[in-house]
C-alpha cells in the first residue's frame, strides 16, 4: 500500500513478500519445531535458505 509520497514502506514490502513464501516458511518452522529444545547452529540451515530464497525473490518483484 503506497504513503502519501507514493513509497511502499519496507514493512509492506516485507509482509507482501512473506505471504507468498507460506510453503517454505512451514517448513522451517516444523523443522525449527520438531526438536526446539536442543537447536543448535545450522541445524535448519536447508529449509532456512529456502525460505529466504523465496523472500527475495518475491521481494525483487514489489
């Protein structure tokens, strides 16, 4: 939704980006999720990078 300067703010960019990565972001939530109390660095590392891909891609796009 553009401002009255006719900018999208960054956080509309950001949410408009995310709603379209719900897929990827499931799934690294699951993984996050599935062993939470024992994370440790990297253990998510595949399903992050793919929701992140997903992020910037549809964030070029706004």
């Amino acid at each position: 939704m553009p401002t009255l300067s006719g900018r999208t703010r960054p956080i509309e960019k950001f949410a408009a980006a995310a709603a379209k990565c719900s897929v990827e972001a499931s799934a690294y939530g699951k993984c996050i999720v599935a062993d939470y109390q024992s994370t440790y660095h990297d253990m998510c590392a595949k399903e992050f990078l793919r929701l992140k891909d997903c992020y910037l891609r549809h964030a070029k796009k706004s």
